[in-house]
C-alpha cells in the first residue's frame, strides 16, 4: 500500500497497470488496494500543479500568520474550519511557533488578498492578529522546481 502511495504522490497520471508493472504486482489487487485507499480517504484527491504563468494567468498568492484564541473543547479547529471554508483559501495549517494557524490563499490580485484578509479573515470570533505576506515568486512547490533553466554547470572531465 505504501508503495502504491510513494508512486502517486509523485505521479498521479500512472496507471494501474504501470504501477502494478513497477511494483510486480497483479493489476486487480493495485486496482482494489487504490479503491479501498480512496474509499478510507487516505488518498484525498489528485491534483495537477500548474504554472499559471506559462499561460498567461496571473495570480497573487499570500501566506498569512493569524493567531487565535483556542475555543474550549474544540482548541483552533473551529476557528481553522471557519477559515478553509472559504474558496480563496489553498491550505491551513496548525503551527507552533508566534503563530498559530498558517493560511495560504490564492486571488487575482493584491488588492483582492488584502480585502479578504480585512473582511472575511481578520473578522472571524476568535482572531486576534493576521500578518500577511505576498509571494513574489515560487521557485519549488510540492517537490517541483518551477523552473529549471539553468544549463548544466558541471565541469567537463576529459581524458
């Protein structure tokens, strides 16, 4: 099962055939264990990172600090469940550290961030601070360099 997992975490668009060839398996059983993982939620979905820029498309991206006051008996999870119900928002995350939740979200442009964060963000019971920072440029997300082209800047060896 877990090879299965390293092997789409990677590559989502592999077959069941493909991995049942890299795992020396039969394609039924990858097909079944791919089946009852998706079921159980331990594969969540598939996703294909884009680089919008290539096309044209022009996104701001911003990763804001937001402290809170944990809630009895349900700590920062209503507050954090408040916060990625909302479309702009790409992720949350619980932090250790000055801040408590980490938010990523995504609008077309600065001025859009900026009033989610003043009108939806920063007036939900229970946050106290937001810093927001603006993202100029991604060089790696999920494991993919964005861009690569650089030239190769080993030496050459001759005999």
């Amino acid at each position: 099962m877990k090879e299965i997992l390293e092997l789409l975490e990677v590559n989502a668009k592999l077959t069941e055939q493909e991995i049942a060839i890299m795992l020396g398996m039969d394609v039924e059983e990858v097909k079944q264990k791919i089946k009852e993982m998706e079921r159980d939620k331990v594969i969540l979905s598939y996703l294909t990172l884009i680089n919008w820029e290539k096309v044209g498309e022009e996104k701001v991206s911003a990763f804001i600090e937001v402290r809170t006051t944990p809630q009895r008996d349900v700590g920062f999870d209503s507050v954090a469940e408040r916060i990625y119900r909302f479309p702009e928002v790409r992720s949350v995350r619980l932090m250790s550290g000055t801040y408590d939740l980490a938010v990523f979200i995504e609008g077309r442009t600065m001025r859009e961030v900026s009033h989610f964060v003043a009108t939806k963000l920063a007036t939900i019971d229970g946050v106290v601070s937001t810093a927001t920072h603006f993202v100029l440029k991604t060089y790696k997300q999920d494991g993919v360099v964005i861009e690569d082209d650089e030239e190769d800047r080993r030496l050459v060896i001759s005999p």
